[in-house]
C-alpha cells in the first residue's frame, strides 16, 4: 500500500501510528520523509529490520547507516543509555544545527556483559563508530518518537539511483518491497545531510551536504574552523568512510556529462555533440547560471531543463530532474556544474558521482 500524508489532516496519527506498528511489531521498513531526503527505516537495534533495509535497497552490507533520533533524551535514554556523553566538540554544532541535515559521528557505546547492543554491528558495518542526526522534519520526528526508537535509515532508493525527494520516487524504486511509505511532500533541502567526524583531530568533513563547509566553520569554533575534507575515493579493501568513496552512486540509467567551465555552452556542447557523433541521440540539458537554453545551443537537445541559478534551489531540485529527464528516456544528460562553494560543494560531489564523464572548457 502506498499512502498519502500531509501534516495536519487526520488521517496523519493513523498513519503515523500504522507505521510505527509496523517498525515495532514487524522487521519489515517503511519509507518517510525527511528534510534532506526520503529515508527508509527500521529500529537500530533490530539486526533482521536492518537486514531488510540493504534487501529492499540491495546495498553493500559494508555501507554502513545513519541512526535517527527525534530528541536527544532519546538518543541518551535509547542508545547512550551506559552513561556515554556526547563528546563536547560537538556542542557547538547539536546547538546551531540540529534539528538538521547534520550527522556527526560517536563512539559505538560499550555493552556491559549480558547486555544487548544499542546499535546493531549492521548499523555501523562494525566500525567502532556510529553515524547519527535529529532531522527536522515533523513526519520523521514523529514517527521515530511515536515508535520510541531510534531509526536506522539510509536514503529510500535502490542503490546507486539518486536519492528520493518525493514519496513517488520512493515508490518507483521500492515498490512490492515495503509495506507502507509516509508521503510528506516534496523535501526541502533536496540532498543528504553533511556528514562530520569530530572524534579526530583535525575533524573530517566526510560527506558534504545540508549544511555547508562554510556554516561548519563559522558556528563550529575553533575545533570546526579547522575541518578538513575527506578525500573522496577508497580502495577496494579500505573500509567505506563515507558514501560513496567506492560505489557508484546518485546515477541515472542515461549517461551524465558534466560540464566545467564552459562559458554558455554554445561552442564546447556543440563541438562535443559532434566528436562524440552525438547528434540524433536523444539529449537532454539541465543548465544553471551560463549555459544558453537548448534551442540557442543546438537542435540535438531536446529536453531542457532549469536547475535553478541560486545553490539552495539547485540542491532542492537536482536529484529530482535526474530522475525526470530519466523517465523520458534519454540518452544522454548535459549538466552544467557550478562554483564549488555554499551548496555548490555539496552539488558538485553529487554531480561528479552521477557523471560518466566530466568535460572541462
Ligand atoms: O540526509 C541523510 O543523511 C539521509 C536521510 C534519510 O537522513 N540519509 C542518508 O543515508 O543519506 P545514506 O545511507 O544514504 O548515507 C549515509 C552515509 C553512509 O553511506 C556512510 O558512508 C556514512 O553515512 N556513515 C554512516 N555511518 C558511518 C560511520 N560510522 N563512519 C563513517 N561514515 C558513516
Ligand atoms: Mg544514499
């Protein structure tokens, strides 16, 4: 079943308490909406519901999964419930950013003889360390309060699809393998929260996203102003430090060309089309700031597409026209990359996973 939920009408506690049953009662996962993307959870501390999340995703068992809270008495009754603290190098950013599309990471508390783990070794993939947010968005709030338990949940995709900011993406790429999923419309931020570890130092920026490198710097303090950013591939036997590094990932079934530095396009696209015998493929654009429109640029490009010019609306739209422009079937996919800072990091680090190919001007 697939079912509709906005905020405020009164089939939303129905529903809301549907799911939670459903994540109490059963292993099977439920799609809901976040601010950043739609996640697919199930109780962290359940190892067969959080088998069922890489199933229905068919991911990579050593991918390993963001835990999500809907307050921090939870995370300390729930998960820290052996007396751990959160380190204080976190303080500052728990206070700016969350709620919020930040996932910093702890130490995998102890578990005294004869306890059960607060957090399943599928979780975390056996790291030492935990990945854990509060989002802001009052669906998933509600949900991971209602079900009183902390919520695994990675983007609500198949794997290596670009991640879901609409209920029916969701649908289209899981569908006949959950059992319900929470419309909340269509999400605000539009990519994955940023990813930090605070437990090193200098700290890691391991996955640029929600909140940029900037804000880290600005409201982190001292500690934050020094973050320095993961690079981004591992080798085959490296353990995944973040998303990513090793699999391919947010592509579309058509081919991604991403652009660099290419003025407006005109002569790189058009000189391009014709070494890579191009025309009479069917061609899609989706340009930002300098790029002409399609028809300026060559008759070959059939579908055109605005991404947005400002980084916040870029974000929020991205993924969703990947997807879009996929459904009509093209061949190939034009993008125009953008400046690399503000939301453009995190765009960037999308767009070149997405790519097959980058051309620089
Ligand atoms: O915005 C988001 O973060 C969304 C929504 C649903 O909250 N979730 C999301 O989850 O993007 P996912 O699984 O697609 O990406 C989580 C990434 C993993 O790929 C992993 O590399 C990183 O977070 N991660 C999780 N636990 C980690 C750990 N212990 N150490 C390093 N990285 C970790
Ligand atoms: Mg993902």
């Amino acid at each position: 079943t697939y079912s509709e939920l906005k905020i405020d009408d009164p089939e939303t506690k129905l529903n809301l308490e549907k799911a939670a049953k459903i994540l109490t009662t059963t292993s099977e996962v439920v799609g809901f909406p976040t601010e950043t993307v739609y996640g697919l959870g199930a109780p962290s501390k359940s190892s067969d519901s959080v088998r069922s999340i890489y199933k229905a995703k068919n991911r990579p068992l050593d991918n390993p999964l963001i835990t999500h809270i809907s307050s921090l008495d939870q995370l300390y009754r729930k998960v820290l419930s052996n007396g751990a603290s959160i380190p204080k190098q976190y303080e500052s950013l728990i206070e700016k950013f969350w709620p919020g599309p930040l996932t910093i990471l702890l130490p995998v508390p102890e578990t005294p003889n004869g306890t059960e783990s607060t957090i399943s070794k599928l979780v975390t993939a056996n790291q030492p360390t935990f990945a854990v947010r509060m989002p802001s968005h009052p669906v998933a709030r509600a949900l991971i309060a209602i079900s009183d338990t902390p919520l695994a949940a990675p983007s609500a995709n198949a794997s290596t699809r670009p991640s879901p900011t609409q209920a029916s993406h969701v649908l289209h790429d899981l569908k006949g393998k959950i059992p319900l999923i929470l419309d909340g419309g269509s999400c605000d931020v539009g990519l994955e929260s940023t990813v930090v570890d605070g437990l090193c130092d200098p700290p890691m920026l391991l996955r640029p996203g929600g909140v940029s490198l900037e804000d880290l710097k600005t409201y982190g303090g001292e500690f934050w102003s020094r973050v320095v950013v993961a690079k981004r591939t591992a080798g085959k036997l490296e353990p995944v430090r973040t998303p990513g590094m090793k699999y391919r990932h947010y592509s579309p079934i058509a081919k991604v060309y991403l652009f660099l530095q290419c003025g407006d396009g005109v002569e790189k696209l058009n000189q391009f089309i014709v070494q890579n015998e191009l025309k009479g493929k069917r061609i899609a654009l989706l340009r930002s700031k300098h790029f002409k429109s399609a028809s300026e640029i060559s008759a070959s490009i059939t579908v055109d597409r605005e991404l947005g010019t400002t980084g916040d609306n870029i974000q929020r739209h991205l993924f969703a026209m990947l997807r879009e422009v996929d459904e009509l079937g093209v061949d190939v996919i034009f993008v125009e990359g953008v400046d690399n800072d503000h939301e453009g990091l995190a765009i960037m680090n999308r767009l070149q996973k997405a790519a097959y190919q980058t051309v620089r001007g």
